[in-house]
C-alpha cells in the first residue's frame, strides 16, 4: 500500500533534543524464561527507585493483585486497573494516581499506550514481552518531561529482562525502520479469541466464563511469574562510549540549552542522568 516509510524523528532524538527525558535502564544480566522475573517488583522499586511514581506491568490479574498486596504490605500506597474492572472503578484509581494519592499503579494491558501522567518517573516491566513496538510503548509511559516537578529521568526496571533479547536493546537504541522484510522484527503477543478445554480439548463458550460445559472442569487461572532473585544491573551500553563521543554529546547538550533559554545547570542534570556521573568541570 505504501512505497516509502518516513520516520520524522527518533526516540534518541527526542531526548537529546529535550522532548523525552533521559533513562537509566536496570535490569538482569540476561533474558529469563517467560513465567520468570528477577525480583519482586515491591523489591525492585525500594532498591532502585524509592519515592517515586511508579507504573507496574504485570503479565495477569492475579500477579497484580499479589504485586499490589505487596506494595501495600510495605507501607506503600498502591492500586491497580485491568480491562474487566467497571470503568466508575478505573476512573477513580487513574484520579487517585494522577492526584498523588496512591504511588504505585498496576495495571494488566490498560496503560499500555494512550495514558499520560507526566510526573511518573518509573516504569516496572513485570513481564516478558514479545513485540518491540509494545516494548517501547510501556517504556514511553515514563519518559514525558515534567519540569514543574523537577523530573531529571526516569528509571526503567525490566524485571524479565527483555532489553537483553536479540532485535530490543534499549528503548533509545538506533534501530532501522523499513517497509522491507520484517521490518522492525515485530513479535506480536497477540491471544487467539477462541479459546478451548484443556481436558477435553473443545470450544468453550465465552459465556461459560472458565469452565467447560462438557467436563465442568474449570479452565486454571493464570499464575504470577516465578520469582528468580537474579540480581538487577544498570544497562550498560551507553556507559561504555569513549570520551570523545561524551564530550561531543554533552557539547550538543549544551547548544540545545543555550539556544532554548535554559539554566545551564539542564545539560548537566541530562548528562548525569544518562551517564550516571557529572560531565568533567573542563567540559562545562
């Protein structure tokens, strides 16, 4: 249908540009299995990112109900929202959220694209994800600027380990995006509508809800991922460009900054939350 594809402009770009914050990336050391996750995500967020707005990807209902229980358990105010619950329901929990009034919001499949709370400053993927576009849409989540709270970054806490993958990377990676072939690789995690027994192996109605009307045997609900304790590091490829490409990204920092009007502590703040350290003061 279409000869060319344009691609105006870049997730890298607009973080260097100003238009998306910058990131730091945490996550284990390699891919785990599907059911599996590093860490739980209340123990993630106390380590890495205490204190800040934080939105929980879980893979179903019932580990969003465990991760929420959780949070709740350590004195951590925490709600969720997925697509069965009344849409009066869901609109109260969004309020309470973007109001401050709760911390921590899960969610099963709502926040995925379309939700906008500028002030979150933390993303946890508790779950495998299988398409790169999904991917980037839960990472977006987090990286909206918010200057009149003082947001410098944000922190991603991929507890499965998908920026590990082969084609993923990290959110801002340079990627090629084409018309050829697959593209940008897509893995699409999409569920067959119809669903059948387990046993004995028919159709089940959707109106039966879980259980079989031939057998009576229940469909069993979905379980939380396993828990791993595999230890979480920060994403480390742009820790290990050479100076000079530091030098000449902070160079660019600084022109953004000056040409925009602002303090120029800004560029400073953007190079420490992607480098994690402050530029050389011969730099500023």
């Amino acid at each position: 249908m279409f000869d060319a594809l344009v691609v105006p402009v870049t997730m890298k770009e607009l973080i260097e540009q100003g238009f998306l914050t910058p990131y730091e990336l945490i996550a284990p050391a390699d891919t785990l299995e599907n059911d599996e996750i590093a860490q739980r995500p209340v123990d993630a967020y106390l380590e890495h990112a205490p204190g800040r707005k934080a939105i929980v990807f879980a893979s179903n209902v019932k580990a969003a109900r465990e991760y929420t229980a959780q949070f709740r358990g350590k004195g951590i105010p925490c709600e969720l929202v997925y697509g069965e619950m009344g849409a009066g329901e869901r609109r109260r929990v969004l309020e309470a959220y973007k109001n401050n009034e709760i911390r921590v919001l899960c969610n099963v499949g709502v926040l995925t694209e379309g939700f906008d709370d500028r002030p979150t400053s933390c993303v946890i993927i508790a779950r495998s994800v299988g398409s790169l576009s999904l991917y980037l849409q839960i990472c977006g989540r987090g990286l909206r600027i918010s200057k009149e709270t003082g947001k410098t970054n944000c922190i991603l806490i991929d507890l499965h380990g998908t920026c590990r993958k082969p084609d993923f990377g990290e959110p801002a990676a340079d990627r090629e995006w084409t018309l050829e072939g697959k593209g940008i690789r897509t893995k699409t995690l999409e569920q067959p509508k119809e669903r059948f027994c387990l046993v004995c192996k028919v159709l089940l109605d959707p109106s039966s809800g879980n259980v079989c009307d031939l057998c009576g045997i229940a469909r069993p609900e979905a379980s939380a991922p396993e828990v791993v304790n595999a230890k979480l590091v920060r994403y480390a490829a742009k820790l290990r460009e050479p100076e000079e490409v530091r030098k000449a990204y902070f160079e660019k920092l600084k022109g953004i900054a000056l040409a925009r009007g602002y303090s120029k502590w800004q560029p400073i703040m953007k190079y420490r939350a992607i480098y994690n350290e402050d530029p050389p003061a011969a730099w500023r």
